[in-house]
C-alpha cells in the first residue's frame, strides 16, 4: 500500500528523459567565442597546477532537441576538472563574460573567507566583464566541486569538480578514477522554475495519489486501511508524494553532461580497481545510485576518508560527495544508475572494458511514499516499517496536528507554533542514522547510511561549548522555507564565538530531507549517542529527523549557512554565521 | 556532423581520467583498500590543541589526528550595506514580490431552459510571501447582457498555515441595480484539501451578505481531474432588483471535468445545478429567474 506501480509518464517522454545521445556542448562547440582555454578537442577537460584561468560564459548546448543557452566555465558543462595537490598555493584567475555578476564557490574547501566565493558576504561578486582572483592554500585532500553562488547559475550548467590529490598518496589506491558528477539540466529558465514553484507548489510532482491508487490500495489493504490512511495525511494537508519539488517534467538528468541516452563511459580492464569520485552537482535532485552486479566499496564522503563500507546503494544528496571503489572482475559492461529520488528518471553511464560496450538499464523502482515515521518521528520508537506503522495509528492525528506537540522528555518546554512561515512541527523527531530515507526502506539492497560513515581520523575538537537547536522550517503550500520559521530575510546572523566549538542539532519539521551546508567550517557528525563520526560539508537531514554535528568556529569571517536545495535556499533557508 | 560526434564520443569515454590513471598507477604498492593505513605523518598540520581532552569519545579518541587546518581571517572585509543591498548583491530575495493570474472559468454554457451564456470567474494577486493585493471577478453574460457580476479588491494577509484574511471592497454589477460592499474573509486550504473561501460583506442600507465557497480536486490520473465545487450565498436583506431574497439565497453545486495539457491549460466540461430560494419572480421586467436550473458547460482553465 506504500508501493505505487511506476507512473505512465515515462513512457511518452522517453527522449526528453533520456536525452539525445549526441547533444549537449558539443552541439553548441563551434560557437563558442571563449578564450584560447577552451579545449573544443577535450570537453571534458582537466586543468591542473597552482595557477588556473577561468572564464564564466555562455554556450549554446541541445540534451533534448532543444538548444538552450547553458552557463559554463571555459566552454565546458561540467566546469573543467580542476586537479590540487594538498599543500599548494593555488590561485584561480576568474573572468566573468556573463551581462550580470557571478560567482564561485569551491565547495566544502577550508579557506578564507574572502575566498569562499558567496556574493554579499565573501566579496562583491564578480561583476559583468570583470575578473577576480582567488588564492588559497589547500589543507586538505579528496573529492569537491566549485559552483556559482549567484541565483540560478548553479542550475544552468555553473559547476564543476575538484580534485585534491593527498600529499601521501590515496589512502585506498586504485588503477583508475573517474570523476561521476551528476545534475539535474533543464531546458527551461530556472526563474520559471521559481515562480511556477512559488504559484502552485506541486507544479512539477506527477505522482500525486489517484482515484485509481485509492482503488488499488482499498483491493490490497481493504477500503478502512485505504480511507484510514487517506484521512491522515489529508487532514494534515500533507502529500505523502512530495519527494521533489522538481521532477523530470523539467529536468534531463546528466552524467559529466552526457544524458541517458549520452551514455558516458568509463573504461578499465577486467579486474583493476577503480574509483568513481560520484558528485552531486544537482540544483534539487537527490539520487540513488548502484551498480547492478557490482559492490561498492565507500571509501569517502564529502572528501573525507572513511572506513571502508561495502554496500550496493547509496543516496547522495545534493552538493554531498562519496568516493567509491569497484573491481569489476569480469569482461563486460556495467551500468552506474543514479535514480533520482522522486522515481521519474535517471542519470546513467556505463563502466566497459571497451567503448562502446553497455548493459543492461534497469528499471525505474516503483515511486515510494513518505511514511508515518517521516511525518511525525520517533512515535514509532525506531521502527521504520510501513506496515508496522502506517495503519495502526487510532488517534495519533491528534498529535500530528499542527502546533498540538506531544508532551515528551525530549519535547522543548515552550510549544512549537506553526503560522504562515509552518506547516508543521515534528514533536519527537527521529535520531535514527541507519534510516537510509524514503525509498530506500527495505528494498533487498544493501544501502548506506550516515550510521555507516566512520572518519578514519580524529574529529577537529572532541570538546562542546555549547549546544544550539535549529528547526528546519517550511510551508509547502506557500513555498516558504527558512531556519526556525524566519526567512533569510527576517533573521539575525547565527553569531558563534572564535575558538568555540558549538554543537548544532538540526531537527527537520518538514516533509522533505535538506542537504544543509555550512561554509566554512566543517560538520563533524554525530551518532544519536553524540560519538563523533565523519566531517561532512553537507548533512542530510531526512524529515522528522534530528541530526547533531560539532562545529569548530575556527575561521573568522561572514559565512553562508542553507539548505542545498537551490530553490529552497533562494526562497529563505539560509542564514548567515558570523565567526568573531 | 561528425566532427560534432567525435568531439561527443571523446566527451562520454572518459578522456578525464588519463592522467589520472597515469598517477594512480604509480600508487600500485599502497596498502590494499581494505586497509586503512594510519595516517599519523602529518608534518605540517596543527594538531587539535585540546586533543588531550578527549571527554567521552571513548571510540574515536584513539584515532589519528586530522589534518585540518584552520583558515587564515580574511584579508578583505565587505563594507557595511542595507539588506536591499545585501539582496541585490546575493540575487536572492526571499521576500520578492510576484504576480498571478488565474482564469478558473471561462466558459460557454447552455442551460436544460435553452438559455445560453457566457460565464468567467477569475482572480489575480500580486505581492509577496505575506501581503499580497487581490483582484477576483465573476459573472455570466447572457442575451440580456450582463447579468450578475462581481468584482472585488483585497488585501490579503497570511495569518496561519494555510488560511489567509482577506479585506476590501466588492461591486456588484449586471442586471438590476449596482451594489457596493466591504468585504472581510478568509481563504485558505481547509483539512482534507478543501479549497475554501469564506467572505462577510456589509453594504449600504444595512445589506448584509455571506459567501461560501469550496472546491476539491479529485484525481483520475495526473492529468484528468474531476473539481466539485459548491457555492453559497446569504442575504440580510430582500434585493427584488437583483433577485435576491434573504436568508439562503442560492446554492451552486458545480462538476468540471479538466484535462491539463499543461498545469497552465486545461480544457473541461461540466455541469451546474442551481437552486434559488425565496419569491424572486414578482418584479416586473426582470429576466425570468428559475428556481432550479441545469446548466452544461464547456470552458478552459487558464493561468499564468
């Protein structure tokens, strides 16, 4: 009853889904008026050394038939590669060719705050013709990426990745690596986008339940369990379907910027080793990716090393990185699916011996739905089973009404109000990591968790100062989304105290999972006993979840702070942190 | 052409990775990956300074240290702006102001009597997250021009989740003579996804009027979508010119069957029950008013 069958949709708009196989740059290669940098020979360029010569511009590119004006760096969707060496200087000469500011930011990298790339609170931006040099040193090592961090330019092709070799060497060495950056591409303005959005905020969910879902389930789970199940989620005015704001009605999901249809490929020879440094450049996608045939071994997340984990699957949220090694054994080709979230498409690629090798494309999974547990948290003590849950729950709307808390040990004292600025509250939000979210529940795969990330080294500080409490915020109907029910507009700047390390426990009061970003600074996760785990840039938060991460407030500066969700952040989950 | 599609197979095969592959290969005498090395030689990087205290990490307290190394402050500091500037600067305005316009009817439509008309019911607001001013008409266009028509302006104010006050001014025009309102209401989305509208009005000579108004969306597929929707009038007051009677004036019972080429279009078919109650038919010179009324109707739902 969970379960829906996947949607007709996809059928008749198999090509927009999947793309053209030839597209994308190179249709708009010849012309390109760039600088000498733009390697037409080499769209997938790699720039290297301690100094770079960057040019953001525009490109005519086609995925779907349709040509479209992408924004790219040297010529290139992705952004080149740009390739460091821990412990170098490295200066990053920008040139902006665009008739409005832009900006970069190299994401998840330690620097100075004036570095960071953030319009407004790093630096002015960098205006329309001008140019502005970034210089850093690189402390660290492992896999990032660089996007703008002006409007929507992120969503029209302003992103790139970034590679930090080790000063030692790789903790965990392969034969080959590949860079997997995924995005969402759209041929349709990103400001359309926002405002269909802001006017009817399921615009783009095409898996809203149906009269024939409410016959299919009355025949399954009988007509009080259908009704019973119905009467929950609509007296609350929430969609047990609203996994993504935007679905593949507006998105062709790329690979390096090779559609379904492009089908990049990676090669090696049977039995090597090799890594996939997987990147989700995306502006909202979330997406489940695996290998059919072939385990995974996670090696790091965010660019941190880990614990090595063997699964079959992982979700990676927007803006997080995870790096993965395979061992293909065999003389034949595998396909690397990346589902998005909401089940209405797919990126995929391919890993062959040979070009022009593939394999088989699995299906869809069927389109989950939002359970009980991510509405209201922890009233099932743990357990995440539909079945267990989703039926049983004689009076249990009572408390999911908004602003009716249930009085809990770990309820705060003061009642949690909802009002234009929230549709909701989570009374007795859910610690539990090993929840590998919405989709994932129970579907015979090994998936990853965050309870499975273990940092290979110590965390930063293993002392807290002080504990601050943040409420994820929203209205969905409005398309409202803030930090404790403020908008960016309305709220003060976070103030931490340099030298302070601060504990921050995000609790989710809303039905979708955040990929929330501190500059900066890094986010050492904790397990719900407060065990210090892995040092993220980005920390999924699923919904009615509460997860807590140390922060050390070791950089001084004006630093952004938002939810990952390009739309979600321009529409007010954002804050600034001041460091002082 | 097939210089474009070297170019692409060169893009989809990975021509990324050679140099990549060309500096792991010398890697080859690492440890194996299923080895975490202890990664302690960290020359360079500070250790944590109160890496001594390492409190209740009992598990991790045993790990090697890290290498982070804090950032230097910045050598550049922005200068002090207003928020305008500060949003300007970012592009990003959470608080913008954004328009609408929604044709919910435009229809034709032709009553079992053989009376046809024209109907319309449309509204448009402009604002931001909070306040916003709305514009609403309705009305029906007959052979006997217009008949029965509203038109009203509103401030609207978010006030809770789902629910929205709603004050201003209504005219009522068509048949009879114009009346003129203040308005007060609220609109919003009721438990169960009812979408529903609720407006008192207070005219001139003691007028009293309430209108009720709610639709649901029922869904056949994702596209095909069924909306019930009712409509109640009361009235204080007797107004003969313009048919009215007091108490439960009429009732509007409504079925409109769309089909949503895109979210912004979509065609429908539908049927209206009308109900009219009280002595209506007295005054001389009116257009003929039934008291029930079946009405067909075929229109499109437009919004932008």
């Amino acid at each position: 009853m969970n379960k829906q069958e996947p949607r007709g949709f996809q059928l008749p708009r198999r090509r927009f889904v999947q793309g053209l196989a030839l597209g994308g740059v190179a249709a708009g290669l010849g012309l390109w008026r760039g600088n000498a940098m733009a390697q037409a020979s080499t769209p997938r360029a790699e720039l290297r050394g301690n100094h770079f010569e960057l040019e953001i511009g525009e490109l005519p590119v086609d995925f779907t038939g349709r040509k479209r004006i992408a924004t790219v760096v040297n010529g290139q969707l992705p952004a080149p590669l740009l390739r460091w060496r821990q412990g170098d200087t490295v200066s990053l000469r920008v040139r902006n060719r665009l008739k409005v500011t832009s900006s970069i930011h190299w994401h998840g990298i330690v620097l100075p705050a004036d570095m960071d790339g953030v319009p407004g609170l790093s630096f002015e931006g960098i205006p329309a013709g001008g140019e502005y040099t970034y210089r850093f040193t690189v402390n660290q090592s492992g896999t990032y990426w660089y996007h703008s961090h002006s409007r929507f330019q992120e969503q029209t092709g302003l992103l790139g990745p970034i590679v930090v070799e080790p000063r030692d060497g790789e903790r965990y060495p392969a034969d080959r690596d590949y860079v997997v950056m995924l995005n969402d591409w759209t041929d349709l303005d990103p400001e359309t986008i926002y405002a269909n959005l802001k006017k009817q905020s399921d615009y783009y969910n095409v898996g809203k339940r149906t009269v024939g879902d409410f016959m299919h389930d009355t025949h399954r789970a009988g007509i009080a369990k259908a009704l019973d199940d119905r009467r929950m989620w609509n007296q609350m005015r929430m969609d047990p379907t609203d996994l993504a704001d935007v679905s593949s009605v507006a998105y062709t999901y790329l690979t390096n910027g090779c559609t379904p249809a492009g089908n990049w490929t990676g090669l090696f020879n049977a039995g090597e080793k090799v890594q996939l440094r997987f990147i989700n450049g995306s502006s909202m996608t979330f997406f489940d990716v695996r290998i059919p045939g072939l385990k995974m071994t996670v090696v790091a997340a965010d660019g941190q090393a880990i614990e090595p984990v063997s699964v079959d699957e992982f979700r990676i949220g927007t803006a997080e990185t995870y790096d993965v090694i395979v061992q293909p054994s065999a003389d034949r080709a595998w396909t690397i699916f990346a589902q998005s979230m909401d089940r209405t498409g797919y990126a995929r690629a391919t890993l062959a011996p040979r070009a022009g090798m593939t394999a088989d494309v699995p299906p869809l999974d069927p389109r989950p739905l939002l359970s009980m547990g991510d509405m209201m948290g922890a009233m099932d003590h743990g357990s995440m089973d539909h079945h267990a849950m989703g039926h049983d729950m004689s009076g249990m709307d009572m408390m999911a009404m908004p602003g009716m808390a249930m009085p809990h040990a770990n309820a705060p004292a003061e009642p949690l109000k909802t009002g234009p600025e929230v549709d909701m509250r989570v009374a007795t939000p859910r610690g539990n990591l090993d929840d590998p979210g919405v989709g994932l529940r129970d579907n015979g795969r090994r998936v990853l968790t965050y309870a499975d990330l273990h940092a290979v080294d110590a965390p930063i500080s293993p002392q807290v100062d002080r504990e601050m409490t943040l409420r994820l915020t929203g209205n969905m109907e409005r398309y409202l989304w803030s930090f404790d029910g403020t908008r960016y507009s309305g709220a003060e700047p976070l103030r931490l105290r340099y030298g302070e390390h601060v504990r921050i426990v995000l609790v989710n009061d809303t039905m979708m999972t955040h990929p929330i970003h501190l500059h900066g600074m890094w986010s050492e996760l904790e397990s719900p006993d407060g065990t210090f785990q892995v040092r993220k840039h980005t920390v999924m938060v699923q919904p009615a979840q509460r997860v807590a991460y140390r922060v050390s407030a070791d950089a001084m500066g004006r630093w952004a702070y938002h939810c990952h969700l390009l739309y979600h952040m321009e529409a007010g989950m954002f804050r600034e942190v001041v460091v002082a | 052409m097939s210089r474009v599609l070297s170019c692409w197979i060169a893009a989809c095969l990975g021509a990324l990775p050679v140099a990549a592959l060309a500096q792991s290969m010398s890697m080859q005498d690492m440890p194996g990956m299923s080895m975490p090395a202890p990664h302690d030689d960290h020359g360079s990087t500070t250790p944590p300074d109160d890496a001594q205290h390492a409190g209740h990490d009992m598990a991790v307290s045993a790990l090697p240290p890290n290498d982070h190394v804090p950032p230097s402050p910045p050598q550049t500091v922005l200068h002090a702006m207003s928020p305008s500037q500060m949003n300007a600067m970012m592009q990003m305005d959470d608080n913008e102001s954004i328009g609408m316009l929604l044709v919910d009817r435009l229809e034709r439509s032709r009553s079992t009597s053989g009376d046809m008309a024209t109907s319309w019911e449309a509204e448009g607001w402009y604002g931001n997250a909070i306040d916003r001013l709305w514009l609403k008409t309705e009305g029906e266009r007959g052979n006997e021009g217009t008949q029965d028509a509203r038109l009203e302006a509103l401030w609207s104010h978010a006030w809770t989740s789902f629910w929205d006050w709603q004050l201003g001014a209504r005219q009522d025009f068509g048949q009879g003579p114009n009346r003129q309102w203040l308005a007060v209401g609220v609109e919003g989305l009721a438990p169960y996804w009812f979408e529903t509208q609720t407006t008192f009005y207070l005219g001139e000579q003691g007028r009293t009027a309430l209108r009720l108004e709610t639709s649901y969306d029922l869904r056949f597929t994702q596209k095909l979508i069924l909306t019930p929707k009712v409509d109640l009038n009361v009235y204080g007051k007797d107004d003969p010119q313009r048919g009215i009677s007091s108490g439960l004036s009429n009732v509007e019972a409504g079925l409109r069957l769309r089909y949503e080429f895109s979210r912004k279009f979509a065609p429908y078919l539908g049927v209206d029950w009308t109900r009219r109650f009280g002595d209506i038919d007295s005054m001389p010179g009116m257009p003929l008013v039934h008291a029930n009324e079946t009405t067909w109707v075929a229109g499109v739902r437009i919004w932008l």
